[in-house]
C-alpha cells in the first residue's frame, strides 16, 4: 500500500481533473463511493461484452463446443480471427470475448447461445430490465458503433460488472493476464488488454472499449484487505489507468470494511437467545462508523420472528435484518408463561 499522504494528495488531483463519466463502488453491496456524472447515458463500445459474457455464463454450456458460422465473416475492428466451421468450447470463447475483445467472439457466442443475434440482444436488453439497468439499451453484441449502438451509463457499468464477478468463472475469466487454448483447426495464445491487471497490484480484472464515437472506456476491479471496489470511466482520449490506480489507494487507505452486524452474536437482553437473518458488512471511513444508528423495532410476529434491526447512516438506511429468537428459547419462553398461569389459577389445566 502506498503511503497515505501520496494516496490523499492524488485523490485531490484527480477529483478536479474533467471525466465525461466516472464512479467508484463497491462490489459487495453497490454503494456509491464516488461519482461524476455517473447516470448520464454513452455510448460504451466493447464493455458491452460484460453483458454478452454473463448470457454466456448463464447459459450453462461453458463446456459444450460451438462450430463457427457465417456470422463472423462480416466482423471487423478487435477479433480472435477465429474461421467458419472451426470447432471451440464456449468458454475459450468468454476468454477470447474479454482478455482479447473480440467482435468475432461476441457474434460466435451470441448465435449459439440463443440461436441469433437477433434473439441474443433482446435476451441482453431483458437481463438488463431484470437487473434494473434503467440507462442501459444494446443493439448488438459487441459495442461496433458504426450501423448499430448500445448505450449505458458508468453505474450501470459497474453495477453489471458487480454482479456478474460473483459467478467464480468470471472472475476467474478477467483476472487471467495470459491464456492459452487450441480449437479444432489452431492453437491460440492471448494477453489480457487491461493494462492495469500488469500494472496495478491490487488489480483483480475489467474489460477496456473503445470505438472514436464512443472514446476510452474502462470497467475495472481491485481488492484490498477484504474491499472490492470498481471504477468505471469514459472519456475520450485515455483510458485513465491513473485514474483508476489513484482512486483505489484512496479509498484502501481511507476506508475499512467493518462488520457491523455479526447475525450470531446479537443480543436484546441477556435472557433472550436471539439471532438475525444475516452478517452485515459495510466499507466506511471511521468518521462514518461512528455515526451509525442501530435501531431495534420489535414487533408482534408469528413463529420465530421478533422484528427488525435497521441500521442508518446520515439518516439513509444501509440495511434491515430480521431478528428471531431460537425455536426452543420460544417453547421455553411460552412454558413459562404457562407455568406462571397455573401457579395463580389451580384450575388451569
């Protein structure tokens, strides 16, 4: 980790430096650490195959083989220079889409995994309803921007990014810096074009765009001491790495990831055994840790459930966690109550 007073001062720099579009957030729960206009719509170029790699995923056919058609021979700009009826998994196609951002790959995928292109997109802009991608169309799957054009925003960017780096295979797929395969005609030998997974010690993955429409985009990752950010950035003549490194060390330096709520070990009195729905982290400065508010609200339920334990920061809730009590502290509790009616009324039987 860099000191913190080169992190503090590069922080300084690059918050007055103009980006058409930029954010941090983390990965673990969307949380916005930074942004600069991050809603407003672009054009996103190759990030689109962030998209085209989770319809892949998701397709769970990873390991089924895909024979090439003719739907590669009219691709151009970055491809993996794959060739009609040449036989590949579907996986070495992912690595070919994301390490080497190839056009080729995207068709290739899009045709098997839901029989056209055609189908695929519309697949892509329902995924993208369903996750709630509200700035985000594609019309096709790859980011070419001459006939066709997708649109997106750095949130959704980031948001899609965050979501599909919980498959394994997908973070696994971006945080490779070299990979090698064979098909049923050629071998294939390919370099990760995110510069900063070479450059960056904390990099864990991302995927760079660019088309002149569209300029630099970049989509990408790193993680430190338990903190999973990512940074998207558009702008049209870099792609900042800097930026994104300098982002980073300042929030790793300025920034933990507390527990806050261990759901184990939460207690409303000490003769209540009580346990809550789930653990609850959260990255925040000091200062910001303390000024959370925990409030309990305990409330009439059914079965086992006792209420909400609501936790607020700066009046804006962060999260809500069912309370429950122990199925047998419950029966114990309820004995007790008949125990207390039978010792004043002999008759209660």
């Amino acid at each position: 980790m860099k000191k913190f007073l080169f992190s503090l001062i590069s922080f300084f720099i690059f918050s007055n430096q103009v980006l058409a579009s930029s954010i941090v957030m983390d990965m673990d729960n969307n949380r916005v650490l930074y942004s600069n206009n991050s809603d407003e719509q672009s054009l996103i170029a190759s990030t689109t195959k962030i998209m085209t790699a989770l319809l892949a995923i998701e397709s769970n056919r990873l390991e089924e083989i895909v024979k090439i058609g003719d739907e590669v021979l009219t691709m151009y700009g970055s491809n993996i220079y794959i060739e009609k009826n040449e036989e590949i998994l579907l996986l070495d196609l992912v690595y070919g889409l994301m390490l080497r951002s190839g056009n080729d790959a995207s068709v290739a995928i899009a045709k098997f995994v839901s029989g056209s292109e055609e189908k695929f997109v519309s697949d892509m802009n329902e995924k993208a309803k369903q996750l709630g991608m509200k700035n985000t169309i594609y019309e096709n799957p790859n980011g070419l921007d001459d006939e066709t054009k997708n649109y997106s925003t750095v949130y959704d960017l980031c948001f899609l990014y965050s979501y599909v780096y919980k498959y394994p295979i997908f973070k696994t797929i971006v945080g490779t810096k070299y990979y090698n395969t064979t098909s049923s005609l050629k071998a294939y030998s390919w370099k990760n074009r995110n510069e900063l997974l070479f450059n960056y010690e904390y990099a864990t993955g991302g995927k760079t765009g660019y088309t002149p429409d569209a300029g630099r985009i970049l989509v990408s990752s790193a993680s430190y001491n338990n903190i999973n950010l990512c940074i998207a950035t558009i702008d049209k003549n870099s792609y900042l790495y800097d930026f994104h490194e300098q982002k980073y060390e300042y929030v790793f330096s300025n920034y933990k990831k507390y527990k806050v709520l261990d759901k184990d070990n939460f207690y409303i009195d000490n003769n209540t055994n009580t346990y809550l729905d789930h653990d609850f982290y959260y990255t925040l400065t000091e200062d910001e840790y303390n000024r959370l508010d925990i409030k309990v609200n305990l409330e009439d339920k059914k079965d086992n459930n006792l209420g909400k334990v609501i936790v607020s920061l700066d009046d804006e809730i962060i999260d809500s966690n069912t309370i429950y009590i122990l199925k047998e502290e419950q029966s114990g509790f309820f004995n007790k109550i008949i125990e207390f009616f039978k010792s004043i009324l002999p008759f209660f039987e």
